[in-house]
C-alpha cells in the first residue's frame, strides 16, 4: 500500500514511464539506446513506488512503551536542552532515514497532542548538528499518562523540500498511526523525560510502531532501588 502523499506522484510517474517506453519502443532505433530509455524509466518507476510505499503494521499499544515513529537508524541518543517547547533538559533519541526507508511518520506513543507547528528553514544535511534547529521541520507534543508530555520533530534534509504534519491540537491519537510524512526527508528527534529508560544504542536499526525506543520508569520504585 502507497501513502496518500504520493499517490498523485505515483500517477504521474506511471504515465511518463508508459509514455517513455511506449516512444522508446516506436521511434529510437538504435536498440541500445531504446533498451536504455526503457530500463531507466522503470528504475525511476520502481525507486518511487519504494519511497512512498506505506506498509500497514499492527502495533502493541502500550502506555508504559514510546515506539519509534519511523524506520531508520539510530543516530543520536543523549541528554540535552530542550528550548523549543519544554525549555529543560530532556533525553533525545535521533533517528536518521536514508532514500531507501519508509519516509512515514507515526505517533510514538498515544495521548492529546497538546502543540504542533511547522517551522520553515533550511536544508541542511541531516546529521549535521544545527538541522534540528535551523531547518524545515515541525514539532508535535503529544500528553501521555504516563510519560507526561512527549515530543517528537520531523526535520527536512538535503534533499527534502515539505514535510507533512497531520497532528492537530486538541485531537487524541492513537499509538503507531500516521502522523505525517517527510517527502525526501531525513531525520525524527524524539524528546523524552529524564526518568525513561532508553532501549536502543546508537547505530541499532528500528522500525517505526513496531521497536520500543523507551520503557517508563516508576518514580516510587527508581526511588525504593536507591535505598
């Protein structure tokens, strides 16, 4: 299954695919050349049927688990300042998407989204260290019952030029559905409480809605295994 986002595009790149072969096929002569307009066509057919492809997963939904709202690797886990939104120190976990991902954006966890907004900026690489706040990207909080509030920031890279947000303030969503879609795009920050535990390691492979990237920490028993 396709996401919507690119079924216009898919549209169109179906019909310049037929139509370049169906020229190819009656008026170049020269085979080699033929073959070569017709190969290259159906590459690019097939490279974005891939990017926009939307495969349907069935998460197991849990309050006490943050998942993973994309597919990707995972590239930055650490403590850092949060100025955006909570304007505190916050554990963020990076994951970076190469072409080849699933470019769709699920909701991490359940709850109300309590702040969406859209950013526009620039286009710098993703992995570089200024992306998260310099370029093109939009930050949703969620309310969560046990984590409290929860954010998380698509952002735009090199190659991306829209992302798409579908978190409207106020609304509840559910945990592992659609929440956008970064066309082209790179890079999902999420930001947690201190008190989580992180399950993944930087260089480990996830699967949006399906790998857990965080547990929640009872403060009375983190507090009752300090004694």
């Amino acid at each position: 299954m396709f996401h919507r986002e690119g079924q216009k595009i898919i549209l169109i790149t179906f019909f310049i695919t037929a139509l370049a072969v169906l020229l190819a096929h009656f008026f170049v002569n020269i085979p080699w050349i033929k073959l070569a307009i017709q190969i290259t066509a159906l590459v690019i057919l097939i490279l974005i049927l891939q990017f926009f492809r939307n495969p349907k997963r069935r998460s197991n939904k849990s309050f006490n688990e943050i998942l993973a709202p994309v597919d990707g690797k995972v590239v930055v886990i650490e403590e850092v300042e949060e100025t955006e939104y909570f304007k505190e120190k916050r554990k963020q976990v990076s994951i970076f998407m190469s072409p080849i991902n699933v470019h769709v954006t699920r909701y991490p966890a359940s709850g109300k989204v309590k702040y969406s907004k859209y950013h526009p900026g620039k286009y710098l690489v993703a992995w570089h260290p200024k992306s998260s706040e310099e370029n093109e990207r939009t930050t949703v909080v969620i309310g969560t019952p046990k984590f409290g509030d929860i954010l998380f920031r698509q952002i735009a890279g090199a190659m991306a030029r829209r992302i798409v947000n579908y978190a409207e303030v106020g609304e509840s969503v559910q945990q592992g559905e659609d929440s956008g879609f970064i066309k082209f795009g790179s890079r999902v920050d999420v930001f947690l409480p201190l008190n989580c535990q992180i399950n993944v390691s930087l260089g480990q492979k996830v699967k949006g809605a399906i790998t857990c990237i965080a547990t929640y920490v009872d403060p009375n028993e983190q507090e009752e295994s300090t004694y």
